[in-house]
C-alpha cells in the first residue's frame, strides 16, 4: 500500500512506537512531540519509523523554541470517533512562513492527506489567516498527524482543534473583529489627518504617522498584510516583523516627545526620550542596510523596555502637572500592559499569544479614541489660555492708561495699537472656534452613521441581531409595566439550502431580500421592529398587538412571500416560508428567551406539520427554558 506525498510514492511504513495520543476535541492540542530536522530534509514517512526516544514530548502549552530556521517536526495521534468527521486544525501564528501537513491512517499506514503553505501560497484553498487545515478524518480509524514547520522569526506553535461549524464562527467573528478594528482604526486617521490639513499643527501629523504605523503593525502581527496586502513580496515577508513594529515603536517615541513637550522638561525624561528614538532609528537601519544584523534578543529588550519607559515618563509629568500627561497615561496603559506582555510571550515566559494580540487590538482602539479626545481638549485649553492671556492684556493695558492720563496722545497711540491686537486675536480665536465646530460636527455625523451601520444587516438593510435583542428588551419591559399585549413573529424560508444548491447563493441572496421587502412592507409601524434573526430566518417584535392581529399579519407576510417570483436565467424561482407566533400579555416573570423559545417552537410546528403555513403558541410556562 503507498500513498502520493507532494508528488512523491511513499511505501507504508510500519507501524511506528505510540504517539502522543490527542483527545478529538475543540481546544487547544498540548500533547505532543517535537523534532528538530537536520540539514537533509526528511520525508513524512521516514520519521514514522522513527524511535519515540529521538522525538522530545511537549505536554503543556504551545510549542515554543525561540530563535530558529530549522525546520522542526510535529507529530500527534488522533482517534475519531464515528460520527462527526469535519475537524479542522488551526494554527495560530502568522509569522510561520513554510507548514506542511501530512496524515496517516494508523491502522493501515496509509498517507491519506497532505497541504502545505509556503510563503503565504497554497493551491488547495486552505485559509491563510493565518492557518486552518481541513482534516480528512476515516471513520473509525486512528490518524497520525505529522506537521513541518518553518520560521525565520520566532518559532511559536499554538495548534489546537476545530469543529467545521466552530470554524465557521470563528471566521464570521474574526472577519467582523478586523472589519470593525480597521474601520475605526481608519476613519481616525482621515479625522486627525483633517485636523491636520485645517489647524496646521504638528502634533495631528505625528499622531497621524503613529496611526499608520498602528496599522502596518496589525497587518503583520493578524497575518492579513503577507496573506493578501503584500503577498509574494518576499523580502518584505522577511524582514516586516522586524521593521513594521520598529517604527510603530519609533513613531510612538516621537508622538509623546511632542505631544507631552518633554523639550520644556529636559533632564531625564529627554534623555530617555532621545535614547529611545536612536536606539529604534538604529535598529530600523540595520534592518534596511543589507549586511547588517543584530539578534531578535535586542530588538525584544527594546521592546519589552520601551513600554516600561514611556508609561514612566507619562507618570512623571502627570505628576509634575502636565495635563496632556493624564489623558497619555489613561489612553496607553492597556496599551503598554499588552505591549509587555505579548512581549513576554514572545520570549516564551507565557502562553496564549493570540488572547494577547486580541487584547493588544481593543488597546489599540481605546488608545486611539483616547488620544484623539486628548488632541481636542488641547485645543480647546489652547483656547482658553488665548482668552486668558488676552484678559491680562487687558488688565496690564487699563493700568498703563491710568498711569500715563497726562501723555494723552501716547495714550491713543496704545489704545489703537491695543485694539487692532485685540481685532486680530478675536478674529483669529473666532475662525479657531467655527473650525472646531465644523470638525465636531463632521465627527458627530460619521459617528451617527457608524451607529447606523453596527445596527443594519448589510444585505437586506433589516436591523441586525444585535438591534433586534435591544428592541425585545424594550418592548418586553414596557408591556410589563404597562400591561399591554406583546406579540412576535418568526419565519426562514423553506427549503432555503436547496434553493442555494439549485441556483447558487446569489438567488438566495435575492430571494432573502424579497422577504425582507415583503415584511417591511407590511409591518411598518414606528414602534415595530423587523430583523434579520440569522441566515435565511426573520422576526419581528410587534408592542401593543394582540395574538389575533399577528396572525393575520403572517398570513398576510407568508401570502405575500408565495406570491413573489422572478427569472433567474431561464428558470421561473419562487419559494414559500413557515411562521411561528406568539404572543399575550407577559407577566414580569417571563424573559426574552422564554418568549424566543415560544416563538421558536411555534415556527418548529409550521415546518413540521408541512411548511408554508402559520402556527401559534401561547405564553405558558410549561416550556423548559434553559
């Protein structure tokens, strides 16, 4: 018996000593062993008939072997049970630039699956952000698991095990995360940039190149720069893990030397500060400069040491009075915090890298919000100050009038000196002030439509899942108190995934915004609120509404939604939907998931007494409610 490997006709091995044996289960793989591959790489199945003594157990935590670009072996065993066969093995790192993978049937020595990805490139469609492998499991049989991997940067594996619906979820939340991270991360950087254009102030294009370094940071550190922004660009593959977070740290170093004005301090923290921008600018030439190199262990020290260093110095002239300091110091503690720490997990002290880099993100956030709120109030203190140091020109001028009364046309010569001065400086306070105003306004808006957006499914332009749950809450807690009737309506489309099979998801897509139109048209009052409840299922919450008017609302919907059709190619497509109600006064002991439950169940009895129909279920608390 053999099997094709990456081209090659590899005899079946036999069977090999006990591997380290993997409970099939969603989590984190721990159990496992290691081997560093010589010069002269190694076949799959030449390390199956290795001995267990040449291979080095690892039984807690991910693999962590520092500073390596050797290729290094990892193997495990794997006994699925019948059933469910759609795993998927996730490893979370993207700075791994060559992983292959190989399994074996354990039973008959069959190598019966091999993916690789080198250098960001695969050609078997696996995920790349960073890494997912599609497990090809046999029914009843054990599997070997043999994995190469390369790093030219720090050598880090924290594999662990997915179900194929776990793997969905994570990749609709993964995908919403960076959607949400860059889109916020983004839209700051065009406000200040802004900002920038209109008050011509250094500190917003300081602040705004920090952004940017932000940016090129995470694209580095999630994986999504070398998978989709530069990939196949080699020599930036190689060498972006060293310079993006250089000069995000060196941009970072420069944004706190101006904005906390540590020239006005001198001493000590201008001393720090002026260590801090040799040392990254140095590093950054080595970098660039071909022939030059320095251990990762430097640029780590520098790492773990800038944190530690610029939340001092924020301390420090907190202390001392600067107010700029406060909001630095509010706005960058997570974000040193998670900064030392992943640094420390980049150095193997601890584990869970990607919680430290999800962590590092939200700072990121906050940190920008904050700095942004503390770039305002600067203007606004500058304001202030403005206005103050006009009022004591004021008060110095009344007093040189008083004192020079008998210099009368000295005194008028001041006077029309003085209120020219005054003209010009409320001429210039009052253009300050309206372009602030047009500023807040912009933001005001972007902020009301970013609100919108978090709120609406993009597809059929409905409230999304989120509103819809703030929605019931209301509604549920105003018919409580005012005793009055509260009704829902849950419907899906019959036969959604056939139709998805037959035409395609473009169809699916068309006919999920057919019933949407439908059912806004038909429930559309204020207080109503229709939502897309996920996939091809709807619902809608209906205050004020009695059991009996619901009812004739989903016949009236699913009515409706028989009646659509339309042409797809030559094809005529029509479909139907089945609707769950329930509704009645609610007493203050029934929650939203109990009416949820109802609902759901209603919807359950209309798909299995036949479909395209409506059914009803009243409130009672004979539902086990979990």
């Amino acid at each position: 018996m053999s099997a094709l490997v990456e081209g090659r006709t590899i005899s079946a091995p036999a069977v090999s000593d006990e591997l380290p044996n993997v409970t099939l289960q969603s989590g984190t793989i721990e159990n496992l062993e290691y081997l560093i591959e010589d010069v002269t790489p190694q076949r799959p199945s030449q390390l199956a008939d290795n001995r267990s003594d040449q291979w080095t157990a690892v039984s807690k935590g991910p693999l962590y072997l520092g500073e390596t670009d050797k290729f290094v072996w990892v193997r495990f065993h794997l006994q699925p049970e019948s059933g469910l066969q759609e795993w998927v093995l996730r490893v979370d790192w993207a700075l791994i630039n060559h992983i292959e993978l190989h399994l074996r049937n354990s039973d008959s020595g069959e190598w019966i699956q091999s993916d690789s990805i080198v250098n960001w490139d695969t050609r078997s469609g696996i995920d790349r952000v960073p890494f997912f492998f599609p497990l090809q499991l046999p029914e009843n049989a054990g599997v070997d698991v043999y994995l190469r991997v390369q790093s030219e940067h720090k050598f880090l594996l924290p594999a662990s095990l997915l179900t194929a619906e776990e793997y969905d979820d994570y990749k609709f939340e993964r995908n919403i995360k960076i959607g949400l991270f860059y889109g916020i991360i983004l839209g700051l950087l065009v406000y200040n940039l802004f900002l920038y254009v209109f008050v011509r102030d250094i500190i917003y294009a300081v602040y705004c190149l920090y952004v940017a370094s932000i940016i090129l940071y995470t694209l580095v550190m999630t994986g999504i720069g070398p998978a989709y922004i530069w990939f196949g660009h080699s020599w930036i593959n190689s060498d972006a893990f060293k310079i993006f977070p250089s000069v995000s740290f060196l941009a970072a170093v420069v944004f706190i030397r101006v904005f906390l004005d540590i020239k006005k301090y001198g001493g000590i923290c201008l001393w720090f500060s002026n260590l801090a921008i040799v040392t990254w600018l140095g590093l950054i030439i080595v970098i660039l400069l071909p022939g030059l190199s320095i251990g990762q262990q430097v640029y780590d020290l520098a790492g773990l040491l800038s944190p530690v260093m610029g939340l001092s110095m924020s301390l420090y002239l907190w202390y001392r009075g600067n107010l700029s300091a406060k909001y630095m110091t509010v706005a960058w503690f997570p974000l040193l915090v998670s900064t030392f720490v992943l640094m420390l997990s980049l150095t193997g002290v601890i584990s869970n890298v990607s919680q430290v880099l999800d962590f590092q993100s939200i700072s990121f956030v906050f940190e920008v919000l904050m700095l942004s709120i503390a770039l305002a109030e600067r203007i606004n203190r500058e304001r202030r100050e403005r206005i103050t140091a006009q009022e004591m020109a004021l008060h110095y001028s009344e007093e040189m009038l008083s004192a020079q009364e008998r210099e009368a046309v000295a005194n008028l010569k001041a006077m029309t000196a003085e209120h020219r001065a005054n003209t010009e400086l409320a001429s210039l306070v009052e253009e300050r002030t309206v372009e602030l105003q047009l500023t807040m306004a912009e933001l005001e808006a972007a902020n009301k439509a970013l609100a919108t957006l978090s709120n609406t499914d993009g597809l059929t332009g409905l409230a999304n899942r989120r509103h819809f749950d703030e929605a019931l809450e209301i509604a549920l807690s105003g018919a409580i108190r005012h005793k009055r009737f509260l009704s829902l309506i849950m419907f899906d489309l019959d036969y959604f995934k056939k139709l998805n099979d037959t035409y395609g998801h473009l169809v699916g897509d068309e006919c999920l915004k057919y019933a949407a139109k439908s059912v806004s048209e038909l429930v559309s009052r204020s207080e109503d609120t229709v939502a897309r409840f996920g996939g091809e299922e709807f619902i809608a919450v209906l205050p004020s509404t009695d059991p009996e008017s619901a009812l004739k609302i989903s016949e009236n919907i699913r009515q409706a939604i028989e009646n659509i059709e339309f042409v797809h190619e030559s094809d005529v497509v029509k479909f139907t939907a089945s609707f769950g109600v329930t509704g009645g006064v609610p007493t203050p002991d029934i929650s939203s998931k109990y009416l949820l439950e109802c609902v759901d169940q209603a919807l359950y009895s209309a798909k299995t007494n036949g479909r395209n129909r409506v059914e009803f279920r009243k409130f009672h608390l004979a539902i086990d409610i979990e």
